[in-house]
C-alpha cells in the first residue's frame, strides 16, 4: 500500500540518477529526458555550476526567514529584473503562488476584482490559480471557483473587447499556452491585448511560468514580441530543480506591496536562492541563448521533415524549446511507447506530444530523439507499410 495521496497518473519509471539530457532508472535503462521535469530543468539535470553554487551555500546557511536581509537575494532579483527589463520582484517557491501573488497585486493596485484569462490556459491549481485557469477539468469536484474571473478564446480579439471594460483589474495571458496545447500567440493580438490593457488602465499580467528563463530562445517569451507588461510571473527553471517562483513587476507597483502586505516564510530560500543565480547567469547569456535558437530550429527542422508525410501528424509548432506535435494518434499510447523506446516527452491538451528538453540538449541527442519519434509515430500510422 502506498501512502502517498494517489494524485498522479505515474509512469511505470523509478529515476537512479540523471545527467544533462540522460535519465537512468532503478534498472539501468537510459531515457533521453525530453520532459526537463515539465520545464524546469533548463540546464539539464545536475548542471556543474548551478551544483557548486548549491554546496556553497549548503556550507553556510539554509533558511533564515525573510525577516532578515540577505544579500543574494539582491543580486537574485536584479538579474530577474533586468532580464525582464523592469524593477521589483517578489519571491516565491512555485509557479502557482506567484501567480496567486501576482492576482493580489493587480486587484490591489488597481481596487478592481474582474481578470480576464483564456480558454486552455493554466495558472496552476491553488485556488486563485486555479480559477484563472481556463480549463474545466482542472477545478472538477471543487464547487464554486472565484466569481471574478471571466474566459475568452485564446487570439481571439473580438471576443476580448466584449469582456474588458473599466472594471476590469488586469488581463492574464500565456504567450505560449503550454498544458493548454502549445498554442502560441499571434503578435497583433498580443499588441492589441496590451493596447486594450492601457486603454481600460487594466494591468497586462504574462504568465510566464513554463515560457521564461530562456526556455524560447529570450529571457522571457514576451521579449519575442516586444511586449511591455506590468507583471510577469516567473518559475519553472528559474531554479533548475530547487523550488522558487517569483513575481516580476514595475516601479509603480512598491507602494502596493509594501510590509505586511504580501510574504512566503519559505520564499526566496537561501538554497533556491543560490540555484537561481547560478542558472540566470549561465542562460541570460547572449551566446547560450542565440545556441537555444539554432538548436530549436534544428530540431523543428528535423521533425517536420522526418514526419511531414505521415497523416497522423497534423501540425507542428513550436517556439524556442517548446515543441508541440498535434497528431491524431491516441496520445497515451504514442507517449508510453516513446517511454518504451527511450525518450520521455509530455503531453499537452488532448492531442498534442509537448517536447521540452534541456537547453543544453546536444543534436546527437535532438537527431537520436527525433529518429525515436518518427519511429514511434510510422508503428501506429495506418500508412505504414
């Protein structure tokens, strides 16, 4: 018997040790990881730097509380600041609480309750987060969700004027809808969405838990389209395996979250902390990420010509390292026999194969991973000879 709340839908995988792109399990099988644990690994598991700035800190202190100052914590959100191009941060331990943060920031600064989000999205599954996210089968069995949340169709900007108005507090957006099925943003609705944001003094929040750190290719996915947001969440591979989120926001928002107002007793931990930094200055790297690019377009590349001509693939999209296959094969079983084969990749909405891998991720190991999906895909293809 198990102890553990059965929560998960777990694989048949027990992890042994894991390097770089490479996980081997309790039996001595080696997975090309394609999963970065949902997106956070972005450096792949165990990265050298990232590993000695953890024992550092490991060697000195591990949790004090923010009741006191600690300088790395400085240094942690100004390289966020700066990446984002804007000024403030607060940290939290997940994607889900920075998002909770960041709706209590806009409902404050503003004295507005009404957030427009989007059908498939996800914001994260504590209950604000929850709400916000535009997919039923997330908030199933737990009654009303927060009345003030209001859902329109991703890029779909006539839908949005209907809904915004002057009482609308802030608009929530994905750049890159990952659990929803990787759909990515059109950038006229993008600018229409932050003009309309101005014009109703609505705040423009970008969830960019799954999309930041460098994972398309910029700091940050907004970047791609020369967005300029009031808050931006943060995550994921913020810390390349050690738990922090954070919230990103404009000068104009201090007075909003001065004392009192908002905290995390676990929230910028000195350890996360420490990972954090280690991994902004290895990805915040105009080299690493121009190497994220061309590594991206390879593997796009590569997929859409070795799977253009079997039917069950339907479309193929993808920005940075964030890929999504749309195909008709039943998803399930398509993801367990890539297990079987040797490379984990996740799912995305109903249909879709979401590939995530490391940034550093080499094309011997994107040549290896594609050959495994084509190889996969022609198994169940009704085409296959």
């Amino acid at each position: 018997m198990s102890h553990l709340f059965p929560t998960y839908s777990r694989w048949e995988i027990e992890p042994d040790f894991a390097e770089g792109s490479i996980i081997i399990d309790k039996d001595g099988k080696r997975y090309l990881d394609f999963t970065s644990g949902i997106g956070v690994c972005n450096l792949g598991h165990r990265p050298e730097a990232v590993h000695h700035a953890i024992i550092k800190q490991l060697n000195r202190f591990w949790h004090v509380s923010n009741l006191f100052i600690q300088e790395e914590q400085e240094v942690a959100a100004k390289l966020l600041a700066d990446a984002a191009e804007m000024e403030l941060v607060f940290f939290a331990n997940s994607g889900a609480e920075a998002n909770e943060a960041a709706i209590k920031l806009a409902r404050k600064a503003t004295g507005r309750t009404k957030i427009i989000t989007f059908h498939n999205s996800f914001h994260g599954r504590t209950f604000a987060a929850m709400s916000a996210t535009g997919q039923d089968k997330i908030k199933t069995g737990y009654g009303p969700m927060l009345e003030t949340f209001i859902y329109v169709p991703y890029n779909n900007i006539d839908a949005l004027k209907q809904e915004v108005n002057s009482e609308t507090a802030a608009i929530m957006i994905e750049i890159v809808q990952g659990e929803g099925g990787i759909h990515i943003g059109e950038r006229e609705f993008l600018s229409e969405v932050e003009q309309l944001c101005k014009d109703y003094g609505a705040l423009f929040i970008i969830d960019e838990i799954q999309t930041g750190i460098g994972r398309t290719g910029k700091p940050f996915a907004f970047q791609h389209f020369q967005l300029a947001p009031d808050i931006v969440t943060s995550a994921k591979g913020l810390g390349n395996g050690l738990p922090i989120g954070a919230v990103i926001g404009r000068k104009e928002l201090e007075s909003v979250f001065g004392p009192g107002s908002h905290g995390s007793t676990f929230g910028g931990n000195p350890l996360s902390i420490s990972a954090s930094i280690a991994t902004m200055e290895s990805i915040f790297c105009g080299e690493f990420l121009k190497q994220v690019e061309h590594k991206s377009q390879y593997l796009f590349d590569k997929l859409s010509n070795g799977l253009h001509l079997i039917p069950e693939i339907l479309e193929i999209r993808k920005l940075g390292m964030m890929i999504g296959i749309e195909t008709s094969i039943d998803l399930p079983t398509l993801l367990k026999k890539l297990r079987e084969m040797g490379l984990l990749a996740l799912p995305a909405g109903n249909n879709v194969v979401r590939l995530l891998p490391p940034l550093t991720v080499v094309t011997e190991e994107i040549d290896e991973a594609v050959n495994i999906i084509q190889e996969a895909v022609i198994h169940f293809s009704k085409t296959a000879v």
